[in-house]
C-alpha cells in the first residue's frame, strides 16, 4: 500500500501545470493556491530528487490583446488620413511594460516557492490562446483564477475562465475568489 501512495507522490512531482496571469487578484490568488496545494509536495522531497526530471513545473502565461492600426481623418472634409502608429506603439510599449512587471511578481512568488517556473507572453484573444497554449504545452492541469463575476456582468463582459473551461483540451481547474474580495467586487 505504501508504494501507491509514493508513485502518487512521483506523479504530483513531475506535474505540468499552466497558470494564466494576468492584472487581477484572482489570477495571483490562483497562484498561490497552486503552489500551496499541489507543489507543496514537491518542495518537502526537493532534498530527496536526484534530477530535474522529477520537478513539477509552472507555465506562467499571461496573453496580451492585440491592438487594431485605425486610420483617422483630419483636415478639412477628411482630406488627409493620419494614422495611428505613434498611439498604437505607445500603446504596445505600456501594454509590454505593464506584462512584465505582472509576470515578475508572479515569477517571484515561485521562486519564493522554489518551484520552478517559466513564463510566457502571448498575444491575441485571451481566451483562444490559452486553451492553444495549454495543448501546445500539453500540460497536465490549466489552473485559471475567477473575478468573481456575478451571472449579468458574465453574460455581457464573457469570461475567460468559462470559456476555458468548455474549450481547453487539459483539466482545468477554477480557483474562486476568497471570500472578502468577492464581497469586494460585486
């Protein structure tokens, strides 16, 4: 009976995990669940591993959205056409900036973990590009946070989360919002 339960071990160990990041509170939360709850194994035989083959890892994802190059009229009747690139790449360089410093927390806080992690900046639909993402890593566990939308503010704003759930190819696990910052958003 105690072999089961260590090849049980084994397999928390070498998990794959993807975890998708972004500004809010939930995501973070959803983090730090993760790493209290399923690489806490991990970090306690960390001694007892010989290889990095037998280390659990995180995918720190985070998918920025991509910006559409509208071109504005000006003058008069619309007679010249100025676009907006110096909008757009302003836009980009922030939207960049912005990326790292989320992932770099969320890098630190494995780091403080000692669970190893690696994170990935994407671009596009948030919702297309992690259930994409989570099959091209072929992760054993998409882990996602919830903003704690109530079921109107779903139904018009979408939710990532929802859609992941019904199109990602790998287990996917939703972390609710604790219960005072749900109170705190609705």
């Amino acid at each position: 009976m105690e072999e089961s339960g260590g090849g049980a071990e084994m397999k928390r160990m070498k998990m794959k995990v993807m975890v998708a990041i972004d500004d809010s509170d939930g995501s973070l939360y959803a983090l730090k669940w993760a790493l209290e709850n399923l690489f806490s194994v991990m970090t306690s035989m960390e001694d007892d591993a010989t290889s990095s083959e037998n280390e659990g890892m995180v995918f720190l994802v985070h998918v920025e959205p991509t910006f559409q190059n509208y071109v504005h009229a000006i003058g008069p009747g619309g007679a010249a056409f100025y676009p907006a690139f110096v909008v757009v790449d302003s836009v980009k360089k922030a939207q960049q900036e912005k990326s790292v410093v989320i992932l770099s927390r969320a890098l630190q806080m494995c780091k403080d973990k000692l669970v190893k992690a690696e994170s990935v900046i994407l671009n596009g639909d948030p919702r297309e590009m992690i259930c994409q993402a989570a099959e091209q890593m072929q992760v054993d566990l998409l882990i996602m946070g919830s903003r704690g939308l109530g079921t109107l503010k779903r139904a018009f704003l979408g939710s990532v989360s929802d859609y992941c759930a019904h199109h990602a190819k790998a287990p996917i696990l939703i972390v609710k919002p604790q219960e005072e910052q749900h109170k705190n958003h609705s």
